[in-house]
C-alpha cells in the first residue's frame, strides 16, 4: 500500500476515535450535569419540606401561645427559601396549610388541628396520694394490676409487687412529674431468680418509664359543658338517675322534673349536666354523651358501649362521666364492674365506696380513661403477700379512639394536636 495512502486512513482513525471519545465524554459531561442537577433538586425538594413543616410548627406555636383559631404567615429564611402557612377554624376543626418553596421546588403540607383533650390519656393524676380522716395515703399499683395506655401524674408512682404498665397503641413511656418511685419492698432484687422474705417489686415498664417531666395542669371545672348542656343539651338540677339504653336514649329520674324514668333522646349535641345533685349513672349507651355535675357521679352497674370498640373497630359511641367532686364507685356494684368510658373527678378522686372494708371483688375493667385530681382507692392489699383484701383488681386499658375522637366538649389540656396529616401534589 502507497504510504501516502496509509497516512490518510491512520488519519481517519484518529479522527474516529477522537470523535467517538468525543461522543462520550460529551455524554459523561452531559449525564453528570443531569445527575447534578436532579441531586440539586431533590436537596431543593428535602429543604422545602422541611421549610412546610416549620410553617406548620409555626401555626401550632401561635395557637399555643394566643389561641388564635385563624391566620397567616409568610417568612423567608436567609440563603434557603420561604415558606407560607394559613389556618382556619371551621367546625371545630383548625385547617391548615403550609407551602415551603426552595428556587423552583414547592411542597405542600395539609394538616387537621384539634384542641387536646385529657382523653389522650388512660390514666392521669395531679397526686398519688389520697386524703382520708386526716391521713394523706399513698395509694399503691399492686400484683394483679393491669395498666395498658398513657399514663402520666403530676406527683410520684408508688409501687408494690408486679403490677404491669404498657403502651400498645402509641408506645410511649410512663412518665412523672417527680423524679423518683416509691417501692413498697425496695424494688428488684438484683439476681431476680431468687425470691426470699421480704417480698420484692417486679413492675413491668413495657414501654420504659419517664421521669420529672413537666406538669400538667388540671382544671377544676367543666365550664364547656355547662354552657353546652344550658344551650342546646340537657341541663337539670337536683339528684338525678340516668340509666343508658341500648336504643340510643335514656330514662332519667329528676324529682325537680318530676321525672321517674322518664324516657328521652340523648341531647343532639350530647351534653348534660346537673347542678347540685349527685349522678347516678348505669346502663350501655349508643351515641355520643356526656355526663357532668357540680357533686357526684355514682356508678352503681355496668356501663357499657353499645358496639364495642375493642371488637368492633367502627364504634362510634363515647362517653365521658365529669364530676366537679368525685366519681364514687357503689359498694353494691357488681363483683366484675365494666367502666367503657373516659372519668374525670375534677375536685377529688375515683373511688370505690367503703373501699377500706369493701368486700373482695374481682376486676375492675375501664375502657377509656381515668382522669383524678387526687388517686382514690379501689380496695386494699396485704403488703407482706401483695394478694387483695378488699375492693378491687385494675384492669384499665385505654381507647384509641378517644385521642381524635373524645367525648363532647371534654376538658382541654391546652394544647394542640394534629390529627390528619397528609402532603397535597400538584
């Protein structure tokens, strides 16, 4: 071959190649500058959802601290984006949406905002202590107590034996203003294969235990639902009996209404409330009640949901038993007692009657919660051998549902929780 000839096709080549490497680098540079881009947005995007959620964190702030049910904000963070948020209250719901926007990538966050309520918790008191003929007792957790949903109590826990707390729902730990316990042996043993006199505490913390957390106040009154039951539900005055009944309304006995199980609807809105008079209250409700008194509420059967949640996930029924005094279990109630319902004894304690020489009953189940200001008795135990002497054993396990859906108009706690979150796509 000519060596002219040879000099042109190595030529070729070296351009082919030169071109191909071209071709490729130019591919490298360009899907590098693709990569780097989608990497840029999709920190664009992170940020912005971050920026949406601190509007979101803005609007609970302002609710928290004014109380303020609508508005809006717009804010811009230096060297990041901005982000804007507006709020509205409109059946008792707080919308709102925040948008956090990073260059050209927005996202968008809707939530739903509900006052909380002390039916978030399954067992709240302001003291574990109890006032009684001049004493003021400790009341203990024994064996045989079963607690299952949040707990919390502005003083100390006092416990003997094994009583077991856990948390199945939410996983959150028990948790006490007060940073220490009381055991009534001295707690565990170290090696807890060996069991000897005294007597040692085995307490199950199935989701840990929280110690001097901050306090939570507990309000001595149930104004909103005065005010409801005087405006559109159901307000009475004197001792009053009302027995639930599965048809979704109640016979009520009121000498001041000259009513002896007089038959009536449950109030559209769901309120009652009686002035001066205790309450006596039995039966199984079908819809949404509740039920306050400046006195007692007494519990002398059985109250129970028409669906129940726990087999039946769809209920819709909840009740609340608010007394401005005490909630007082009657020593003539069953040896089994069922409680489905959210308690409050704003001025003094959940109680069984005589509960110092009751006779030896068997459980007591509530489904809801029990919210005291002072922790009353349910019956005692022999300290040297943990086994019950009178009254009866705990079995308290909380209803979910209360968290989104409480009773009507339940005492609030003063803060806010969301309950519907969900991100909006344009």
């Amino acid at each position: 071959m000519h060596i002219k000839n040879k000099k042109g096709i190595i030529l070729i080549t070296a351009y082919m190649v030169i071109a191909v490497l071209g071709i490729i680098g130019g591919a490298f540079i360009s899907r590098s500058i693709s990569e780097i881009r989608i990497a840029e947005r999709e920190k664009n995007s992170i940020q912005a959802f971050y920026l949406a959620e601190a509007g979101i964190d803005y609007i609970l702030d302002r609710l928290r601290k004014t109380g303020t049910t609508s508005g809006e904000k717009t804010s811009t963070l230096s060297n990041i984006g901005s982000y804007s948020c507006e709020w509205s209250l409109s059946n008792n719901v707080i919308s709102a949406e925040s948008t956090g926007t990073v260059n050209d990538v927005s996202r968008i966050i809707q939530v739903d905002i509900l006052p909380d309520t002390f039916a978030r918790y399954l067992y709240f008191t302001n003291t574990e202590h109890f006032r009684w003929m001049g004493w003021y007792l400790p009341v203990w957790f024994s064996t045989e107590d079963s607690v299952e949903g949040p707990l919390q109590t502005n003083g100390h826990l006092h416990i003997a034996g094994n009583p077991a707390f856990s948390d199945p729902n939410y996983h959150k730990p028990v948790k006490s203003e007060d940073n220490f316990i009381t055991y009534m042996n001295g707690g565990s043993p170290r090696d807890k294969t060996t069991l000897s006199n005294p007597p040692y505490d085995y307490p199950t913390f199935q989701d840990g235990a929280q110690l001097g957390v901050e306090q939570v106040p507990l309000p001595s009154k149930a104004l909103d639902l005065r005010t409801a039951a005087v405006h559109d539900g159901l307000m009475l005055t004197g001792p009053t009996t009302i027995v639930l009944k599965n048809n979704g309304t109640m016979d009520v006995t009121n000498s001041n209404k000259k009513w002896v199980n007089y038959n009536i609807p449950l109030p559209e809105n769901g309120a009652v409330f009686v002035d001066g008079g205790n309450v006596t209250v039995y039966g199984t409700l079908n819809g949404q009640l509740s039920i306050g008194t400046n006195r007692d509420i007494i519990i002398t059967n059985n109250v129970l949901y028409n669906t129940n949640p726990r087999t039946n996930p769809e209920s819709t029924d909840v009740l609340a038993l608010i007394a401005e005094r005490n909630v007082v279990i009657s020593e003539s109630a069953p040896y089994n007692l069922e409680i489905d319902a959210s308690i409050m004894a704003l001025g003094d304690s959940f109680v069984l009657e005589n509960w110092w020489n009751a006779p030896i009953k068997g459980t007591l189940t509530v489904l809801g919660g029990i919210i005291q200001k002072e922790r009353g008795p349910i019956g005692t135990f022999d300290p040297y051998t943990n086994q019950k002497t009178s009254g009866y054993s705990k079995n308290y396990i909380y209803d979910a549902r209360l968290l989104q859906n409480p009773p009507p108009f339940y005492p609030t706690t003063g803060d806010y929780t969301i309950s519907n979150w969900r991100e909006k796509y344009e």
